[in-house]
C-alpha cells in the first residue's frame, strides 16, 4: 500500500494538531492543578513527627501560582514554597500566608520566574511548614501533578 503526498500532508497536519492541542493554548504544557502531600519524611534530612499536611497548588500559563495547604497537628512558624527537586533543599521562593486556623495560601497575585514555572512543570518545588522545633522543616510535600 502507497501513501500519496496529499495522505501524508495530511497526517502530518493531524499530528501537529493534536500535539498543540494536548500543549494548550501557548503552545506549551502547563503545569496545571498539581497535588502535595507533606510528612516529616520527605524533609531533608527526615524528621520523626506526628504532623502531616495537604493540599492544592494551581500554575497558570502566566506563570500565576495560587493554593490552599492544610496542616495538622503542627503549629508552623512559617510556610514556604521552595524551589528543588525531591532530595535535596532549596531557597524559598514564596511565603504563605495564614488565612485560617490549620489553613495557609499561597498570596493573591504570587507568580513565578520563567525557572520557577519550568521547575514547577518538572516537579521542582516543594512546601515547607517549619516549626520551632524544626526550625528548617519539619513536614515537606513535593508538588507535582
């Protein structure tokens, strides 16, 4: 069986279709809503805690950053979004803000650098909820999809 050059102008042209429609509208994957879960194990090093924490995190296509997490049985001293992947820790790049009692959220109107949205997307940024006893962390989430 022979394909024409018309059958494979056309096929061509449904991939590229296709691709660009999975990407979105910018032509680029988003990072989208993506999910974090924090224990004390997943900091760098581990820490033994009862606490845990949840949440939410949403990246838009202009690099906008918008989220809820939720802690339990852990009075944070601060909460943070920091830029490294799973492993190894970073600096942080945006601080929470408490907006209820076990509740903290990302500011309104946060957004990222190119290299924060490119880490996002690759699963590079984690929450960090220190407490006064763990005063660099003592739950960590990687965020990711």
């Amino acid at each position: 069986m022979s394909i024409n050059p018309f059958q494979s102008r056309y096929a061509l042209a449904v991939v590229i279709f296709l691709v660009t429609a999975m990407a979105g509208p910018s032509g680029m994957a988003t990072a989208g809503e993506m999910k974090v879960n924090l224990s004390g194990d997943q900091e760098v090093p581990p820490v033994q805690t009862s606490a845990s924490g949840s949440g939410t995190i949403t990246v838009a296509d202009d690099k906008s950053i918008k989220g809820t997490i939720t802690v339990i049985d852990i009075k944070p001293s601060g909460v943070h979004i920091h830029e490294a992947p799973t492993g190894k820790t970073g600096d942080p790049i945006i601080p929470l803000e408490k907006t209820g009692e076990n509740e903290w959220s990302i500011p309104s109107g946060a957004k990222l650098t190119d290299a924060q949205y490119d880490a996002a997307k690759a699963g590079g940024l984690y929450v960090n909820v220190h407490s006064n006893a763990h005063k660099g962390g003592e739950i960590r989430g990687q965020i990711k999809r």
